[in-house]
C-alpha cells in the first residue's frame, strides 16, 4: 500500500481527475459492471457456515495477527513468515510451495468449470529487523509497525483459507493464495509470481490497503536517481568552471516549473533526497537528486520522465558537467478512469462493491491503487485490491488498526472469492 506520505499524491489525483470531470470535459463516471454477488449465495448453508466460522473464530484469528505482526518481516527477509505461512497452509491439509524469491502459494482446488481467483496478501514490511514489533492492545486498536500494512491481510487470508475448509465450501474454480515478498521494493513478489505462474490467475484480488477500499487501477510511480559529474576545482580557481551543484539547482528548478496537462489523469512528482559533495572550499565532483514521479497515465509518466531528462540534461550542459541517470524502480501505470472503462465493467469490481455493501460498508471503486494488484492491472488482467482493516500511520512506529474491523474484511474477502470462483452444485 502506498506509504502514508504519497496519500496525499493520490488523493491529489483523485481531486484532479474529480475537477477534470467537473469543468465540463467529455469525462463521465465509468459504468458499473455486472456483479456476481447475491444476498442468496451469501445464505447458502456452506457459506453461511464458513462467514459464522470466521465469527467464532476471531479471537484466535487475532492471536494469529498479533504473532505474524511480532515476526520482523522487513522487505527480503520474510522467511520466517512465509515458513509460518507455509506450514499453516499445510496444517489445513493444502498444498503449498516457497517459490525462489520467497513467495508462498497455497492452492485449494475447485471442482471444476470455474475461474481461477488469486488472493495476494504481501508478507513484508518496510520496518528494519531491529524495530520493536511487539502488539500493543489499546482497548478495541492494536498498535504496532506492521499491524496494519499488512500482517492484517496475511491473518485474514488464512483465516479465510481455514473457514472455507472448516465449512466444507466447495468452488467450481480454484482459489489460490500467495504470501507475495518485496511489495514494498517496487511489488517483485507478485510480479515474479505472475511472470512464473502464467495463465493461472483468471482474476487477482490483492489484500493491502484501509477497508472499505476497492481499487481496480495502478499508480504509475517511477523513482530515479540524477547524477551530474565533473573535475572539480578548488574554490580560489572556481571561476566559470563547470559546476554539477549549479547543473542539479538548475535542473530542479526546472522540473518544479514544468506544467501538468490537463484533463489526462494527472500527475505529481517530488525531489526526495540531495546527495553530494564533502569538501568545503572546492567544486563538488558528484552531485545527485532523486526524483519520484507518479500518474495512472502510462503515455503521461512516459512524456514526463523524458521532459525530465530533457531539463536535467539542458541544466548539465549549461553548466559543462557530465549527468546521468539511475531508474531504481519503475511501476508502470494502469491508465486513466477513463482508460479503464472495460476494467471497471469486469464483474470482479462490482462483486467486491456489493459484497462490501452486503456487510454494512459504503465503498467506491477507484481507479487507481498502489498494491500487488497493480502488477495484475498492467498485465491485462482483472484485478483489484481490497482492504484488510480500518487503521492507520502506516509505515511508522506509530502503525495501529481496529481490531474487529478485520472480521469484515475476511468476510468479505471470502464472499468475492466465493463468488468469482462460483460455488459448486455439490456445495449445499
Ligand atoms: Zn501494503
């Protein structure tokens, strides 16, 4: 899920492509699709079964939150969850695999005749394996780095996989669920997942992000490193040499006046981090700026990473210094809600708005989204993610979550997967 410092971005965006719709522009809310949940499919006695299943057993549920969220599972090193993951998987007599990246995959095979449905929770966090991960209970919030983002989506996709075994649900399609790493580097898990597992995902549900959220787009966000090099000079010779800090102030100033199209879903990006530099009295000889871009628009993330380097490389020329550039991650973009009209009549979107409706929460689909779903998004296929609990600061110490708001969320994650892979006539 996106780190709490982008939300803003987003909901930039969102206002952004809100403001487009509003001033007149040809823009109109993509219509809903066809939904494949039913208050009936939700009443028949298998799944009915399993949604009291997931009631009865909160509580341990919970347990089973707090001591995932007590693994450190920083970002390559998710062994020891994805080990835990495995071998529960296994104790609810599944089989499940570590693949060479980490990724767990656990398979609960279907009748037949139906679709295949993908559940991704990520297993890592961005907290280093020195972070105090201990559970605070705070009468109905738990607190702690990672309870929220997303040791909550890792508890409800087992508890999920035990309810559906426990009530004997039988599904026409298989359901498939994978402990995914390295989402938080730039969504590698899923992706090498997707890459080695082709033609297996029919739909792709993501569990990341705050409940009630459906997310059926991809934030575009490249992150680059600019660098700009040269001789040096010590500062009494300095005159009119070139100089890479005057080429990176140069450059900066530039991309901050470059102006944002129009109505073409938007865009922000922002200078992070400045690098460069160790001697007082001298030219530096490398200087280095990062810059993290972000759109749904594919062709304007494109045209704007190249009018970027246009600028850095005018700036660079300006002042007689070398420049080059590092892309240290590049998460392509779904496209705008207006590109995405097809992805938004998928019944996966509107089973999982009615399915949040049919327990008591209001949610909208949103173009867009910065999970394990967007890998699925950009490859074409139908995907979305949900959320996993409400709760909050995300990627800080201070990470918290409302305990009982994760039973809707499995239950809802259950009544999609449910629903997409269709029950089977077997099933009572
Ligand atoms: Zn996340």
């Amino acid at each position: 899920m996106l780190p709490r410092s982008a939300r803003p971005c987003l909901q930039a965006l969102l206002l952004a492509a809100v403001t487009a719709a509003g001033a007149g522009a040809q823009v109109t809310a993509p219509p809903a699709g066809p939904t494949r949940f039913s208050a009936a499919l939700a009443e028949r006695p298998a799944v009915r079964d399993a949604l009291a299943w997931l009631e009865l057993h909160f509580d341990d549920q919970v347990a089973e939150w707090i001591r995932i969220t007590e693994m450190p599972a920083k970002s390559g090193s998710e062994q020891q969850r994805a080990g835990y993951v495995k071998a529960q998987f296994e104790a609810m007599g599944l089989v499940a695999t570590i693949d060479s990246i980490g990724n767990v995959t656990a398979r609960r095979p279907g009748t037949g005749g139906g679709e295949t449905v993908v559940f991704a929770a990520h297993l890592d966090t961005v907290h280093p394996l020195d972070t105090d991960v201990t559970v605070k209970r705070d009468g109905g919030v738990l607190r702690a780095p990672g309870i929220f983002d997303n040791s909550a989506s890792v508890a409800n996709m087992l508890a999920m996989a035990r309810a559906l075994q426990a009530a004997n649900v039988r599904t026409r399609g298989d359901i498939v669920f994978v402990g995914t790493v390295q989402e938080e580097l730039g969504l590698r898990g899923m992706d090498y997942w997707l890459r080695t597992n082709p033609d297996v995902a029919d739909v792709l549900v993501a569990l990341d992000g705050g409940l009630p959220g459906v997310s059926y787009g991809a934030l575009g966000i490249y992150w680059t490193r600019y660098h700009f090099t040269g001789a040096g000079s010590h500062t009494n010779t300095s005159a009119g040499k070139p100089h890479p800090a005057r080429a990176l102030a140069d450059a900066i100033r530039s991309i901050y006046e470059i102006r944002i199209p129009d109505g073409r879903g938007g865009a922000v990006y922002n200078v992070g981090m400045l690098d460069g530099g160790s001697i007082f009295n001298a030219i530096p000889q490398d200087v280095s700026f990062t810059l993290d871009l972000r759109s749904v628009n594919p062709a304007l993330l494109d045209s704007l990473d190249a009018e970027i380097d246009r600028r850095v490389a005018a700036a660079a020329a300006a002042h007689g210094v070398e420049w080059s550039k590092e892309p240290v991650q590049r998460n392509r973009a779904g496209g705008t809600e207006d590109m995405l009209r097809d992805r938004r009549a998928h019944p996966l979107v509107q089973t999982a708005v009615d399915a949040h409706a049919h327990f008591g929460l209001a949610s909208r689909a949103i173009a867009s989204g910065s999970t394990d779903a967007n890998v699925g998004v950009v490859a074409g296929l139908p995907s979305i993610s949900i959320g996993r609990a409400m709760g909050g600061e995300q990627h800080t110490l201070s990470e918290w979550a409302e305990r009982d708001s994760a039973l809707p969320a499995t239950r809802i994650a259950l009544m999609i997967g449910v629903a997409m892979a269709g029950l089977a006539d077997t099933t009572m």
